[in-house]
C-alpha cells in the first residue's frame, strides 16, 4: 500500500464524520497524524485527537506545549488528558505495559462517554506487524488456562478487523493493517511538510515481548500481508462473532 492509497483509504472511511484520534505518539500513530496533517484530512471530518501522556516520562512539557500550539493553529480539536498515576520504574515490564494499557484506556473512557454518539469513529495505530507478532502470542497463549485465555483472545483477535462495529453505533477503525513496520518506518522517512512529534524519549519498557516479535519480524525480513496473516488465524482458531466481542467493553479493543 502506498502513502497515497492510504490516505484515500482513511479519508473515505472518515468523511463526514466525527472522528477520534488517539495518537501516542509512536510511529503507528504519528504515521496518522502525518497522513492527516499532509493530506489535510482535517478538512473532511469533525476530529478530536487525543493524547494521554503516559507514562509521564516519555512526555516533556516543552513537546507537548508546541503540539498544543502547532494544532491549534490548524484549527484541529486537541485534547490532552493527564493521569495522576505513574509506574515505578522498577516494575517488570511484563506489568508495566498491561498497567499503562489501562490507564489510557479508562482515562479515554472518562472522557469520552460523556459525549459519545451514535457513528462516532475512533483511529487506532494498529498494523500488521501488531497482527503477526499477535499470532504468535496467541499459539503459545493456548497452553495457559481456558479462563486466562479467554479475554485476552477476545481482545487479540478483535485486532483482525478493519472495523469493530461496537454497541451504540460506535466504530474503532485501523487503517494500517496492510502495512508492517518496514512500510511505516519508509512513510515516516519522506520529506513531509507537517513533523510534529509529541514524545521526548522511548518508553522504559518498550522491550515488551510483542515489541522484540515485532523487532525480529523486521529484522530477519519477515513480510506477509493482512490477508495471509488473517488466513493463518482462521486455520488455526475459531473467530469469535460480534456478539463475543460485545460481551466485553469496547474500550477493551482500543489498545
């Protein structure tokens, strides 16, 4: 998929629409700005981007000041919702990344029920090496306990769809799916007009397992393609329908 596909793509699914954005500001996600901001997406749909600065220490004041100006004077709807919580440092990282998964995602929520509405559409950075290396936990995640699979399968496999059609009218969409790291780092390294980056430093724990599958994937020059990943899936597992997956919060399919 080229940049400009992309961007047709994302553009026809978000027209007229209100859309939220969540951008952490990892490549997956500021690949999506990039594409927005280029593109001017801005223009065809109501947005909101959100950011949830955590963990606090990948977050300076200066970065996020310069973002809150620069979207500012696009006319772009900025949200920053900060947390009191922090993870010690010392904590393994095996805890650290469920942690921070929660925290954003119930912050998101306590903002956004308030004001949710019916054919609300929300972005998520999710690509395909996210789906490969999901794969793989799923395979060796069958030999644990039925109940402590049952979830986390229903959150994993929720990854396989371009649209999530939740309860109340409410779409979390993701654009990349056709696209592994190796694309989005291309993307990220064309001259661009907008370069707006909203983290200072890399995560502590950004060496979670899922991170080094994604990192070998890359590194040995293991490509595949949504199709063929979702194949693989479907030989393997049992996909769940929507009535599964609604019978766990949307927001357990944001991140």
């Amino acid at each position: 998929m080229t940049k400009n596909e992309l961007q047709q793509s994302l553009k026809n699914s978000i027209i007229g629409k209100r859309m939220y954005f969540l951008w952490s500001g990892g490549d997956d996600s500021n690949l999506l700005m990039k594409i927005i901001l280029d593109f001017k997406l801005y223009e065809n749909c109501d947005l909101t981007v959100v950011t949830i600065p955590f963990p606090q220490h990948a977050y300076s004041e200066v970065t996020i000041k310069a973002c809150i100006e620069y979207l500012s004077r696009l006319g772009i709807d900025f949200k920053l919702l900060r947390t009191d919580k922090e993870i010690p440092h010392d904590i393994n990282y095996a805890d650290a990344c469920p942690m921070c998964k929660i925290v954003r995602r119930e912050k998101f929520i306590e903002f956004y029920l308030p004001q949710k509405k019916d054919g609300d559409i929300i972005i998520t950075g999710h690509n395909l090496s996210d789906l490969m290396s999901y794969y793989v936990e799923l395979c060796i995640m069958q030999l644990k306990p039925k109940n402590l699979f049952h979830n986390r399968f229903l959150e994993v496999s929720n990854k396989f769809l371009r649209t999530y059609d939740a309860e109340d009218g409410i779409k979390i969409h993701r654009p990349l799916l056709d696209c592994g790291e190796p694309e989005i780092n291309s993307f990220l390294l064309e001259n661009s007009y907008h370069e707006i980056q909203i983290i200072s430093q890399k995560c502590f724990w950004l060496n979670q397992r899922k991170r080094l599958l994604q990192e070998y994937f890359v590194k040995a020059s293991i490509t595949s393609s949504f199709d063929h990943v979702k194949e693989l899936f479907e030989k393997n597992f049992s996909f769940p329908n929507l009535k599964e997956f609604r019978s766990l919060p949307f927001d357990t399919y944001l991140v």
